[in-house]
C-alpha cells in the first residue's frame, strides 16, 4: 500500500512552501488509495509549541488536507535510541568533540587546500581515555554516523538519476551533545517502522537523502521512492526564505483567500501542465502527477491567488456563502438576488460588506453639470416599487423616450447617479436591491 507523510516541525505556523510539499503527498497517496500520516516532527523540545501543533491541524483541515493517523516524534524517542543503539554495536556510529570554531577552522583550511569542506574523522583515532578526558572539558559529543565512502544512486521521481558520492559529503551529526536527536535519523527510522513508500520533499534535502539511504540500509529498512520538487522564489526570482513569515496559511487565509484557489494553485505550480481552477479535491487527485514537476526554481506570486479565488466564489452557490452573506447584513429574504449580483463583482468574501452598504445606504451621486436636469427629469420617472428585474429596462426604455438619449449617454449618468461608480453590477440586478431608491421609488 502506497504510504505518504507530511513532517513538519511546530516551531511556527506552516507556510505555502510547507503546503507543496504536504499538498504533493497527499494527493499521492489519496491517488493511490494509500494512507497519508501526519507526522508532527517535534523532537526539539525547547523550539517546539502546542500552540503550533494546533494551527498545523487547523491549517490543513480549513484546505481539506485530512490525515489518516497522526505521529508524534516525541513519543517515540525510545526507538530512535534503539536505533542508535544498533548502528553503535555495528560500528557506524561515533562520538565526535569538536568545537564549532573547530569545525569551521577545518572547513577553511580543506577549502584553502582546494578540497571539499567535509569532517575529517579525526574523531575516530580518539582512544577512550581521550574521549573521557574531552567529555570532562566539554560534555558529551555529538554522535556522526560513519558513511561508506561510494556513490550513492536513485531514481528521483521529479530530477531523475541522482549519483553522490558520499566521499564528498560530511559524516553527518544524528543526535547533539545535549541528546536531542535529529531529523536524519528520527526521519529513517519513522519511515521505516511506519512503512512510507513515498517521500516528496524540497530539493534542499538532496543530499539530505544521500545519507538517510545509507542509514536505510544500515538499519536493515527498505527505501522509499524519492522525489524532490523545486524550491519557491519570489515573483522575481527572489529568495522567498526572508518573506516566508508573511506567506503563512494563516495570513493567506485572512486576505480572503479561499482554499480551493490556493490549493489548484500549488498542485499545479512547477509542473508542466497549465494551472486552472478546480471544483473540488477530486478533481486535483485525477490530474496529480508528480512526474510531470520540473526541477528549475519555482515562481510564486500570492496575487495570483485573487483572480483563483474570484473566479471559485463566482461558481459557489448561495448555500456555501450564506454565512458571510448573513455576517454582514443582508437579509434572509434578500440573501439569493444579493448573492447572484455580487458574486460577480467580489475577489473576496469581505468585498461582500461595501456592495451591502450600497444596497442599504446608498452612495453619493456622480452627476456631471450637464447632466443634472437629465437625471432630474429621469428621477421623476422612475416607476413604483417593487422593483424586479425588468425594472431597470421598463425605466431606461421610459427615459429614452422622454429625453431622446440612449447609449451611454443613458445609461452611464444614471449608473453614476445611483451608485456613485463607473462601473459595477448588471443595474437590472442592482436596482430591486438599492433600498434608498426603492424607497423613493
């Protein structure tokens, strides 16, 4: 059975590049019929809040994101240190002392040579006494995991035929000095035991997953299918890392826009199909192909979510929207027309709040000099309510009549007169709902 998961670490709120990675497994494993996990990767206990953990949840259930089961990390720390365990009794894992200054003078002097900046295993000839001695002056050591030096090769599922050679990477550090255990390992050892058939994650863990493959093997775990997607940018190609705080679910969420926008919007982003709006989450799982994503950088602008999230309100029936339309005023009775005219003229849900005004107050009239007496004498024309759908007709027809305008010079001072704008709603829609102007009517 096809198994995904999505990590994320609470030590803050999920953002849009956080979303393409849980958004691409999910729909792999909701394809496939398979299982998605929510792995909450909180193994960091000072940096990790409840608090998070919660908007996590609240984030992806608003997206319809829904997990089969949920993980914790920390309630599991006791099979990581069975792991640890494990790769110690087989030799591949150490106990190293430097400093980060150390470490970072060593890295100067491999790059002044010409070689790579890669940890030299210095700690390995430490003979106990010197390890003894050290963890008196310094406390314990991190713990490395010793790499076989030989390419490590998979068939990516977005970049293809990756090939590392692990000569040219780090050892790399699986549990700190202070005993916090880290991704690398806590990662191996979930996707292992909870039986993940597929990882899909950014392009930063390339080689990352190097490492985690040797470790795979050395603890006896079969390894996933492997697929790393293109890291955002900005619009221009920026870095997005500094603006990630303001591109939060939560923020987005808040600017009015609506889940399916977003979400047909990042299913698509990258990849070689176009990006269109979908109707529902059925309709992205049907189209997912993770194949189909290149490795380039990715541009991502939020405001191509307005015109998404436009055109997905104008599709929704009253039904869906009716607690917004209640929220702002309008009444039940008056709910469906309302709705059917300002649909049409919204981005967002809070645009709903000023075409209510209108309706219920009115607005300041546009009335150019030269056409006062026109919209004087129109006024007085203006027939008895109730107003329905052809009164609008009914009334300009009237007007043409008396006054001989017609065109825009009909209906553009009149439009202004009522609603104080150039542009807007179809009027027959408008006017049965102008409440002012039903009352004079």
């Amino acid at each position: 059975m096809t198994t995904t998961r999505f990590a994320p670490s609470p030590t803050g709120y999920i953002h849009v590049g956080n979303l393409r990675t849980a958004l691409m497994n999910y729909l792999i494993a909701r394809k496939a019929g398979g299982t998605f996990i929510l792995r909450i990767d909180d193994t960091d206990p000072e940096r990790s809040k409840e608090e998070y953990v919660d908007a996590i949840k609240q984030d992806m259930e608003w997206l319809g994101l829904h997990w089969d089961k949920v993980e914790r990390q920390s309630d599991r720390l006791d099979r990581y240190a069975e792991a640890a365990d494990k790769l110690r009794e087989m030799g591949r894992f150490y106990e190293a002392f430097e400093t980060p200054t150390e470490l970072d003078l060593k890295r100067k002097k491999q790059l002044n040579m010409g070689k790579p900046p890669v940890y030299d295993r210095a700690a390995l000839s430490l003979s106990e006494e010197e390890k003894e001695t050290l963890r008196a002056e310094r406390g314990n050591g991190v713990w490395r995991f010793k790499l076989d030096h030989e390419r490590i090769e998979w068939n990516d599922g977005i970049l293809g035929d990756i090939s590392i050679n692990a000569a040219s990477v780090s050892d790399p550090v699986l549990i700190r000095g202070d005993g916090q255990v880290l991704y690398t390992i806590a990662s191996v050892v979930d996707d292992t035991e909870m039986g993940v058939t597929d990882v899909v994650r950014g392009s930063d863990h390339v080689t990352n997953t190097a490492t985690q493959i040797q470790i795979i093997k050395a603890l006896g775990g079969q390894c996933p299918r492997f697929a790393h997607h293109s890291l955002l940018t900005g619009p221009q190609g920026e870095a997005l890392s500094k603006r990630l705080g303001t591109l939060a679910l939560r923020d987005l969420r808040e600017q009015g826009v609506q889940p399916m926008a977003l979400l047909s919007l990042m299913a698509r982003l990258g990849s070689s199909d176009p990006v269109e709006l979908r109707s529902d989450m059925a309709e992205l799982i049907e189209g997912f192909d993770v194949a189909r994503f290149g490795s380039a950088p990715t541009k991502f602008d939020a405001q191509d979510l307005f015109p998404l999230t436009a055109k997905h309100l104008q599709s929704l029936p009253l039904s869906e929207v009716m607690d917004a339309v209640s929220e702002v005023g309008v009444p039940a009775d008056q709910a469906e027309p309302f709705w059917a005219m300002a649909r049409e003229n919204i981005t967002t849900l809070s645009d709903l709040k000023g075409w209510w005004e209108l309706c219920r107050d009115g607005a300041d009239p546009l009335i150019a000099d030269e056409d006062s007496a026109f919209i004087a004498e129109a006024m007085t024309l203006l027939p008895e309510g109730p107003f329905d759908g052809e009164t609008w007709a009914t009334w300009t027809q009237a007007v043409k009549e008396a006054t001989g305008r017609k065109g825009k010079g009909l209906f553009m001072p009149l439009r202004k007169a009522l609603t104080g704008m150039e542009r807007g709603p179809e009027m027959a829609t408008l006017l049965p709902l102008l409440q002012v102007i039903r009352a004079r009517g």
